[in-house]
C-alpha cells in the first residue's frame, strides 16, 4: 500500500482547491471590490494550474477553476 504524500498530485490538487477557497474568501472580508477580486482569483488560479504541471499555452485564455 502506497501512503499519499503532499507531492502526490491528486492530494496537492484538493489542498490547492481549498487555498483557493480560503483566498477568495479572504478577499471578500478584505471588501476588495468585484474587478480587482476576478483578477486576483484568475492570477491565483493561474499559479494553482501552474505548480500542478498543467500550464497553459502563451496566448491561451485561462477560465474556469482547477
């Protein structure tokens, strides 16, 4: 039997899910208004699909969560 680690990809997915979670949450406490929160969450979720390996192509439109 294998023991799931940090670096196992699906576990550090649902970690990075939930710190995302948090963050967003985190901002909307924080009162930052709906513009700049869109952005903040697009280039924090770009960093979260970043670090799993799954980058997107230059040029390409990011959307959607991880």
């Amino acid at each position: 039997m294998k023991i799931k680690t940090l670096f196992d990809n699906s576990l550090f997915e649902e970690f990075m899910g939930q710190a995302l979670e948090k963050f967003e949450q985190h901002l909307k406490d924080e009162e930052i208004k709906k513009g700049p929160l869109e952005q903040r969450m697009r280039g924090a979720r770009e960093f979260a699909v970043f670090l799993l390996g799954r980058g997107h192509r230059k040029g390409e439109r990011t959307k959607g969560r991880i």
